[in-house]
C-alpha cells in the first residue's frame, strides 16, 4: 500500500517592514514640501502683476558671475594698499563667495530638487543650477549682509585709515561716521532681502529654497567673521 505524503508547510514570505519614525518622517516631509510648493506658486502667481524688470535687475545683482571679481579688483587697485583693513575685508568677502559656491553646489547635487514648472527664461551657468535648493542668490546676497553687518567696526577702521591716508574720494564722499556706516549696512540688507524675495516672484525658487539659501549666507558670514576674527 502506498504512502500517503503529508502536505508540505507553506512556506514563509518575507514582510518587510518599515518602521513607523521613518514612515512619519517621510509623511512630513513631503507634507512640508507639497505646502512649500503651494505656497511658492500662489506668491508667484498674485504678484505677476510686479515689473519683471525690477526682478530681473535684482536676478543680476546678485549674480555670482558679478560679485566674484569685484573684491579681487579692488584687492589689487591702489585703494587697497592705502588701508591693510580694507584688504582683510575683501579677501573675506572672496573666501565667503568660494566657500558659498562650494556648499551651494554640494547640496543642491546631494538634494537634486527640480525646480518650479513655471521657471521660464533661465539661463543656467553649470548643470548643477539645474537644481533649486537652496538658492545660490539668497546664500550670496544673505552671506553679503551678515558679512559687512558683522565686520561693521572694521568698515569703520578701514575708512579712518584711507582719510588717513589722504584718500580724496573717501575724504570728500564718505565719512567713517557709525550712522553713515550703519546706512549703507541697511540698504545692503534691504537689497538682499529683495533680491532674495525675487527668485520667488521670478519663478526660480520655492519659499523653502530662499530661507535655506538665506540661513546658510548667514552660517557663512560667521564661519568667516570667526576665522578672520573682525
């Protein structure tokens, strides 16, 4: 008489898991991101009526390919060897601008956000400004603020030393006043933050990409301030 075989046991199927903190984080996150995009296109969208004009003279201003050079011509122009102080601030101002290029691409290549749909008429310089977060605008214009915001003291020791020097243009034009230094500090933040607001209303970047770049200028400004002790 044949055996009969007993069935084998089903066999067991791996279930993979994941675990609820990261399923949460997940869920924020894109929550946080699916806001950050409504939010950038309703800006973007109530204030088409702005003069694309004035945006795109604020997209220039704070161009990289604009900034770059001035502190190296400026080192190198007679006015520099007139104030040691002067020099110290604009090679500050060139080491913040490489070290801003540095990061800005680094996280935008690990990050790899797309961005906006609606971003028309952008001319990209390398294929990382493919990217969006975080802003490279915002991050140089936010590192030039908090830059001369902090080194105000050594502005004012600069301009002493050019008067000093017998400086005509400095004599004549500026004075090493703190409210004229303060005055000229406001308006460079004023334009910042206009500059910054800008890359929104143009369509470059979302809100998120802006705040980013704007903290990571400030974070800049003080890893430079401290290792240059201003």
């Amino acid at each position: 008489m044949r055996e009969r075989k007993e069935p084998e046991p089903p066999k067991e199927t791996s279930v993979t898991t994941v675990e609820p903190s990261k399923k949460t984080t997940t869920s924020i996150l894109r929550r946080l991101i699916e806001l950050d995009t409504a939010w950038s296109l309703h800006i973007h969208t109530i204030c088409q009526p702005f003069p694309r004009s004035v945006l795109k003279t604020l997209e220039i201003s704070g161009d990289g390919r604009f900034w770059f050079p001035i502190p190296v011509a400026l080192f190198f122009s007679p006015v520099a060897s007139k104030s040691n102080q002067l020099g110290s601030i604009l090679i500050g101002l060139f080491i913040g601008f490489l070290l801003d290029l540095a990061l800005v691409g680094l996280i935008k290549y690990l990050i790899r956000r797309p961005r906006p749909v609606y971003n028309k008429g952008m001319h990209l310089t390398v294929s990382v400004d493919h990217w969006s977060f975080p802003s490279g605008h915002s991050s140089r214009v936010s590192f030039i603020a908090a830059f001369l915001y902090f080194s105000a003291a050594s502005i004012g020791e600069a301009l002493v030393q050019l008067t000093a020097s017998g400086d005509e243009f400095v004599s004549r034009w500026i004075d090493s006043e703190s409210k004229t230094i303060q005055l000229f500090i406001l308006a460079v933040c004023l334009w910042s933050a206009a500059t910054s607001v800008s890359r929104i209303l143009l369509g470059r970047h979302f809100v998120f990409d802006v705040t980013a770049g704007a903290c990571l200028g400030v974070l800049e400004a003080l890893i430079v301030i401290k290792l240059f002790k201003f």
